[in-house]
C-alpha cells in the first residue's frame, strides 16, 4: 500500500516519518522514531500503557493513526523530564515503589501529568478515576496513587 | 535448629532505597521485549486455529510462500522430532504440541502455522494466504464435562502412572494424601458441612504481551532475546524443540512487563527461531492482546467439593477435599497443588485430600501465582467460616485454635520449621481493621492462605573492581524490584554503600544454569547465593590483608568494610577497607570474584491472613471492597517497601479474581472475551488503598531469614471477599467470580 509523508513535532523536536495508512501512532513512535517509550499493552485502548498527548489532550497512541499526527504537538514519556532533570512525578514514582515491572509506568506517568496539569488538586477519588484508564497488574495501585497525590502536593507548595 | 550463621542485626537490610534501574523505568528507555530490533530483521505473525477442536487436514501455504514480502513459512514440519511421553515426563513434547499443532488442533487460538514477512503488516496479510482444511471434532472446555465418560478424548495415552483405572483419559494425573482416621474424626464433630465450590479460568493478565527477538542459523547457532521468567528454560525448550544443542543457543532476558507465572515457559520463541532458520535473517515476534488471552497460559478453572466437620468448641475433627482442575488440552494442571495447599494452614488429626488432572479444549494453564492454593482455599475457607457462623464462633479464634505451628504434621506431610501462621492470625486480631464497625450492607470475611515457596537451582556471581565497587551477576529475571534486593544483601555482607554495587541479570552465556524467577524464589533463592557469593569474594579479601599484614588469615575478620585483625595474637594494624586491597589486587593475587551454585532447600513455607470488608449493592449485584488488609510472614523483609507492593499486588489480582475475571467460552469452544475490555482487570477507580502488615518470622533456611513473599498474598483474597461478600449479602457464594449477575441470581433464589 501507498505510504504517506508526514511530519509532525514529538518532544518539542520536528520529525517526519512515511508510514502505511494502517499503522498507528504508535507504530510510528516506536518503529519508525525509535521512542519505545509507550507500549502496547492491548492495541484496543483499554490499558493506557500507550498513553501520549496530542496538541495536549490525553489520547491511547494505538487508537490514533500515524496519518493523523500530521502538524501536531505530541509529548510521550521520553519527553517528560527536563534533560537530566525529573519531573517531581518521575521521582516520586521511583521513591514510593509506584512500579514494580514498570511496563505501565510510561503511560502513568504521562496520564498523570496530564491530570495535574488540568486539576493540580485532585482528591485520591478523582486520581483514581483519571488513572483508571491505566491498567497496572503488579501494583494494586496503592503506591502509585500515594505517589501521584504526595507530588501534586508537592507542587502545590513549591508553586 | 542451630542458626548459628543466621544474622539479626543489619546496616542495609530492612532500608529503602531507591531501586537502581528507576531512572530507566521512569524515563522510557528501559528495554522490554517488544523493544529490541536488529539489521535486516523479518516480523513474524502466527495462524491460529479457529476451532476449539479439528483435525488439520491439509495445510496449503503455497500461495504465502510465492508471496514478495514472505520470507519463510513455517509448521510443524520445521521443528526437531521430540518423542511424546504420558503425563509430564514428555513436558518437551507437550511444549511442542502447544507452541505448534501436530495433527489436531486443540484449542481455539491453537498455533498452526507462522510467516516472517518484511513488515509486521505483510506479515499479518499473509496470513490471509495460508490455507488449512480442518475437519472439526467434538470438543469439551469444562472440567467435569472433560471426565464425564461420554466426553471428547483430547489425547489418548496422555495419562501417566498415577490415575486409578477406569477414569476416562482426559483425566491425565491424580493425586491422594492424608492421613488419621477420617470416619472417626466426623463422629466426633457436632456440625458437618459439605458443600461444592466453582472457580473459572482467569489469566495472569501481564500487561506486556509476549515478545521476542530471534537469530538462528544454519549452523545451529541462535541469539534469542525474550520477555521470560527464566532464559535458562527457553534457552532449553527452544533448543529441544528446534533440534540444536543447548549451549549453541544464547538466551538474554529482557526487562520482563510482569509474568506472575504465565511467563515461565516459551510460546512465540521457538516459532520465531524456527522462521529465523528458514528465512535466514533475525525475526521478531510480538503477540497480540488477544493472543496472550486466547494462546497463552491462564490459570485451570476448578470443580471443588468439601467436608468438614467442627466440634462446638471450633476444633476441626475431620477434613476432606476434591479438587479437579482442567489445565488445558496437555497435562498439568495443578490439582496436586491444590489438594497439598487446601488443608496446610491447619493442625488436622484427620484429613484427606484428592486432586485431579484434567484435560479440556483450552490453551495449555500455565502458573499463575501459588497455582492452584487460591482455588482450594476459597472452598475450604468458605466451609469454615460458614461453620464458624453457624456454631456462633468468632472465624479467628478458630482459625488460632486450628492453626498449624512448629512441629505440626502437615496435611500434605511432611512437619513443619518454625512458621509464622499463628503471628498473622495475632495480628489480625489485634489490627484496628478487624475490630472497626462495619455499615448497613457491608461484609468481613478473613482466610488464612498458604503457600510452599521454592528453592531451585541458582547460580550468581560477584567481581570486585579496582575501585572498590562490585558487579554482581544474577540469572533471575527482575520482575519486582529483585536487582534492590540483591545489591542490600550484598552490601551487608560486603560492607559497601548500596549505590556502590550494580546488579545485572546475566545472560545464558555468562552465568550458570539458573531456575526461573517463579516459586516466590528469587529473594530466597538468588539472595542466598549472592550472599554466599559476597562471603566467599570476602574470604579471598580478608587473605589479601592476612598477606599484607603477614599474619595468618584466621587472624583476620571482616567488618564494617573493612578488613580487621581478630584474636590475641594478630598485632596492631588498622582496619584496611575492601578498596584499599581491591586497589593492587592485581599484583597481590589477581581478580578477586565471588561465586556460588546450588540448589537451596530451605525455603521456608509461608502463611498470610487477609482481612476485608466488602459491600453489596442489592440494586445491581455490584460489590465493592471497602477496605482490605495483608498480613503475611515475611520471614524477614529485604526491602520492605517491595515487600508491601508483593502483598498489594497479590491482594489485588485476588480481588479481580473473586469479583470480576473469568475466561468465557461460548458453546463452540471458543473465547468470547480476548480483549482487556471484555475481560477486565481491576482498574485505579475499582480498589481501595491495601493496608499491609509485614509479620517476620524467621527462615531458619536463608541466612538472613528470607522467606519468599511472592506468591502467598494471592491465596486468601479469593475466600476472604467470598466470606465477605456472604457475610453481606446473606447467601453463600461458591462460585467465581462473584459478578453482579452471579450475585443477583443468588440473592434472588435465596428469597
């Protein structure tokens, strides 16, 4: 099949990629731009592990096309810290045990960014029903919540 | 027992560090299976049997092959000749059978023939191609359909020595044990209950599909890269299945996206390396969600019945348990498992315990977490607490009064070390949780669980650098934060900053054989040999300072670090530090390493009380846990932080386990649930916070006192909700899961 051009912006840096109309987002990240970063956890969108935002909405990278990525502003996990600088989130999910496999960790960390981002305050119940797009099997999910509220808080006092 | 080398005391051991490969995690740049690529590498795709049962016919590939983008065709034709054996002893064969149809295709999502293709498109596409004409046979996916004698036989022969005769043949092993006078021990009891209990099939649910990367040449040399429990078993199995020898094959584990037992055998790998060989160039291979669902191991759904009787006084007088479980169309189920578990957290004058082994037309089970101890522990424990509600007794009373301890003769056999159910039990009783008041609607339910943890073989390696800093290699895949716990064992024998040690998991080439991270071993296990590894590197120290100072080695210690003179006669000499003799340690004698190889026996079994409060709504059936509490005997807890996270994890799969998670076979014997939104794992929104209580009695078996905590906290949860989810709604539930129609069938037909 005919492949399309497309060029796109992922961490604040331009790439451009040719890709077959079928392949999704994030076939195109990891295949074709080398961010493996995001995985695929489903490919149907149930489990988050792909989660990246798009011109700064929260989307499942498998569920979108490559095509589509055309002039958009894309962040993934691989962008979240400040060269060799953490984001508070990365720490404390390193600092709580918030991963044990950690194969969820990127879509985590980028949903939860995202949710602080919109909400900088968010009770455990609203953590937990942002996050619940985010399958984590080895973690019950306990630390990872401690983990994303103590940085919210955190936040909250150093802004 | 003597524990004379048994330290209590620790620097490192008990702290929380961060775990070293963190930064990876966090950042996106830690390698998993599905992130490896090399020159000139092919994508593999698999074809899958559509039919729970068929004959393969004829397979025609022609039309794939003459493909552009088709690289190599493979089926079973292209793997070695492995002989079949009955029951477990051909578990090659079984492997083979599974990874790709011989004759019949026996499950739906059965392998039957792979492509490599030039993209991981062309490769699906040709799929399309490939024709098999199957003829579709009778097929069976419950267990007891399996061993009614009118049901489909999966495979003749398949049963080994020890099924009774006259059973049918899908019944492929069988176990007994017991012991005491069962007839007398149920005159003695003022209440009897007997009841049957169901639980269905649920999957480990891994949130890393199976992935590899493989090399293989004509030669008989291969490089395989691969999410696994365990390289030394796929680096065996591909090598039986592909017909090569075992060490020609190198075998390098990925960072492992979760397994909980379903990663502890090979499916895509020797598919990947059979493609390799035909088409000559390294072929990756990465499963579909709906492949691990519908051709990867889940764990057997269960068929129970038991009895017990209970004297007013809470004692148990008598204990019986059958136990089938269908593991798949192949042998191994773990009915065995099952019976030994079922009874073990309990002093029993009389019991007895049956499991079977039986064969249905379902992927071949795989571990899944103690597997089959949850299963026999939710039947068992919803008996006792339905006698405890009905004698007015308080369910951890009896539970203390009826607990097994030191010197107890196990239900399974053997007698039991030091164990630390008792301590779990105390502090169930003693925790706020289990004395707070409950609200209208709301549920308690406790069970104890049991599990046997595992030693097996284990190799590590330990190499000092010039520096002062230590590399030690390690043949068990990381899966929860083991590299931590390595490197805080090492540091306490070593006497090094925790930062100063780098943990790696050595490849198959560079390390001994080492068993698969399953069994809650590997803190036991590795942990062992790394600290066995650090002592020995410490010996070869403390003579490298015995030679400096030129006094004998036995007048030389090692503390804090350091090496010291001990003893009268050593002289006066400063302690000198590991990087002061590591420094010259070439010119005073060469490399100083550390090794140690063995197969620990120790283990040291372990006990867990959980305790959770559950609501039902009686609108919609729908229950939620309120609040849940993990108490487990730790032995001794390495890293306490990961030791909680074990506790929490199991207590949550548990959750999913007893409320939600169920494989859903419709009448043809196909899966109606292969994606995660049909069949759906406890998500954030769904659990409450998981209070845990880490009891440590120690392992008389491991230096330190480790006991393996891995496994346990999966057992309770399935009973504990049931008992609570009873308690609340006022039916007793024995079937899992325990899903809003479930839950509305049952309050309705109890009135």
């Amino acid at each position: 099949m005919k492949k399309f051009h497309v060029t796109t912006t992922v961490n604040g840096d331009a790439v451009e990629y040719l890709c077959d109309p079928r392949e999704t987002l994030l076939d195109c990240l990891r295949d074709k731009l080398n961010l493996t970063g995001a995985k695929e956890g489903c490919g149907t969108g149930d489990c988050g592990a792909c989660s990246v935002t798009v011109d700064g909405r929260l989307v499942c990278s498998c569920l979108m096309l490559g095509v589509e990525a055309e002039g958009k502003q894309i962040e993934t996990v691989e962008g979240i810290a400040d060269g060799d600088i953490l984001h508070p989130l990365q720490k404390k999910m390193i600092e709580y045990a918030a991963l044990q496999c950690g194969i969820c960790t990127p879509g985590i960390l980028v949903a939860a960014k995202s949710l602080l981002e919109k909400n900088p305050n968010p009770t455990e119940e609203e953590t937990r029903y942002w996050l619940a797009g985010n399958l984590c099997r080895c973690t019950g999910y306990d630390k990872i919540i401690r983990a994303v509220m103590d940085t919210a808080a955190e936040m909250r006092e150093a802004s | 027992m003597a524990l004379d080398d048994r330290k209590s005391d620790f620097t490192f051991v008990g702290t929380r560090p961060n775990r070293p490969d963190g930064l990876d995690k966090v950042t996106g740049r830690a390698k998993f299976g599905a992130d490896a690529y090399a020159p000139g590498m092919l994508h593999g795709a698999i074809l899958r049997s559509p039919h729970a049962h068929a004959r393969i016919v004829k397979i025609d590939a022609s039309k794939a092959e003459a493909h552009k983008d088709v690289k190599a065709v493979v089926t079973r034709a292209d793997f070695a000749d492995v002989p079949f054996k009955p029951g477990l002893e051909g578990e090659f064969y079984n492997v083979l059978e599974n990874v790709m149809a011989g004759e019949k295709a026996l499950y739906d999502g059965h392998a039957v023939a792979a492509v490599a293709a030039t993209s991981a498109l062309a490769a699906r596409d040709a799929l399309k191609l490939i024709e098999v004409e199957y003829e579709v046979l009778p097929h069976v996916t419950d267990v007891d359909k399996a061993m009614a004698p009118d049901a489909p036989v999966i495979r003749e022969g398949a049963a080994d020595y020890s099924v009774p005769e006259g059973m049918h043949p899908n019944v492929v092993r069988y176990h007994e044990s017991g012991h005491g006078d069962l007839e007398a021990g149920f005159a003695e009891a003022d209440l009897i209950i007997e009841d049957s209990f169901v639980t269905e099939a649920t999957h480990q649910g891994y949130i890393e599909p199976h992935a590899c990367l493989a090399i293989l040449g004509n030669d008989g040399k291969g490089e395989l890269w691969c999410t696994t429990q365990g390289h030394w078993i796929a680096q065996k199995t591909c090598a039986a299945l592909l017909g090569i020898e075992t060490s020609q094959l190198r075998v390098t584990a990925s960072e492992i996206g979760g397994g909980f037992g379903g990663k502890t055998t090979v499916f895509i790998e020797p598919v990947a390396l059979a493609l390799s060989r035909k088409a000559n160039r390294p072929v990756k291979l990465v499963m579909t969600r709906s492949e691990v669902f519908r051709a990867t191991g889940p764990t057997s759904s269960a068929s129970m019945d038991v009895k017990i009787g209970m004297k007013k006084d809470g004692t148990i007088s008598a204990a019986q348990g059958i136990f089938r479980l269908q593991g798949g169309a192949f042998p191994g189920a773990p009915g065995d498992m099952t019976a030994m578990c079922a009874f073990a957290p309990y002093n029993l004058t009389n019991v007895k315990q049956i499991g079977y082994d039986v064969m249905a037309n379902r992927p071949k089970q795989a571990a899944y977490r103690a597997p089959g101890a949850p299963m026999g522990a939710f039947a068992v424990e919803s008996v006792i607490d339905e006698l405890c509600n009905k004698l007015g007794l308080d369910p951890v009373e009896v539970r203390l009064k009826n607990a097994a301890h030191e010197g107890t003769k196990a239900s399974y056999g053997p007698t039991y070390e030091r164990i630390g159910l008792v301590e779990t039990l105390e502090a169930a009783k003693a925790h706020p949780h289990y004395s707070a008041p409950l609200k209208p609607g709301q549920g308690r339910g406790i069970s104890c669980g049991f599990w046997f943890n595992h030693g097996g073989e284990t190799s590590v390696s330990l190499a000092l650098s010039e520096d002062g800093s230590a590399q030690v290699m390690v043949g068990t895949p990381d899966i929860g934060g083991s590299r931590a716990s390595m490197a805080l064992m090492a540091a306490e024998v070593l006497g090094i900053p925790y930062e100063n040690i780098r943990v790696t998991i050595a490849d198959t080439a560079t390390l001994g054989y080492n068993d698969v991270s399953h069994g809650s071993r590997v803190t036991y296990a590795s942990g062992l040999a790394t600290i066995k590894a650090a002592r020995h590197a410490v010996e070869k120290l403390c003579e490298r300072a015995a030679a400096k100072w030129g006094i004998p080695v036995d007048a030389v210690k090692w503390e804090n670090g350091c090496a010291v003179p001990s003893g009268p006669n050593a002289g006066d000499f400063d302690p000198m530090p590991l990087a002061d003799i590591t420094a010259d340690m070439g010119r005073t004698g060469g490399p100083i390493s550390g090794h140690f190889e063995a197969t620990p026996e120790g283990a040291g079994v372990s006990f867990g009380t959980h305790i959770v409060d559950a609501e039902v709504d009686p609108e919609t059936g729908k229950t939620s846990v309120t609040r849940y509490t993990v108490i487990q005997d730790a032995g001794k807890a390495i890293h306490p932080t990961y030791v909680e996270g074990q506790y929490q994890g199991g207590a949550a799969q548990g959750i999913g386990w007893a409320l939600n998670e169920e494989y859903i076979y419709g009448e043809d014997g196909r899966l109606q649930n292969s994606i995660f939104l049909d069949y759906r794992i406890p998500v954030a929104s769904d659990l409450p916070m998981i209070d845990t209580v880490i009891v440590e009695v120690p392992n008389p078996g491991h230096p330190f006192g480790v006991r393996g905590v891995g496994e346990t906290g999966i057992v309770p949860p399935l009973a504990a909700i049931a008992n609570a989810v009873s308690n609340a709604a006022g039916v007793r539930m024995k079937r899992l899961p325990m899903s809003p129609p479930r839950i509305l069938a049952a309050l309705k037909d109890n009135g």
